[in-house]
C-alpha cells in the first residue's frame, strides 16, 4: 500500500520467499538478456547459469 501512496509505477509484491534486493537482482539480470542478446531467462540456461551465480555473487 506504501507505493501505491507514493504513487509508484511499478510495485515489486514481496512473496515471502525471496529478498526485494533479489527480486532487484533478477530483474536487472534479466533486462540485460535483452540487452546483450542472451536467451530468455538466460539465468536457467545451462551457458549462463554460472555467469548468472558469479553476478548474485558480485564478483
């Protein structure tokens, strides 16, 4: 309901399961795929699986 008041467009709706900083995470992860010309959901792609680890991991 806090972003709604703040008039925010887009809402990340926590599930309980995992953290927004995550969720954040994923969604930067998967813009690129666009960007770089990365299959969908390239984070479950067996070529970028690892890449996708390293990046949650910082490195």
């Amino acid at each position: 309901m806090d972003s709604l008041t703040r008039g925010d467009f887009y809402i990340l709706c926590p599930d309980n399961d995992v953290p927004r900083e995550l969720d954040e995470k994923r969604i930067f992860w998967a813009a690129h795929d666009i960007i770089d010309n990365r299959p969908p959901l390239s984070r479950w792609h067996p070529d970028y699986a690892d890449k996708f680890k390293a990046f949650l991991a910082g490195e």
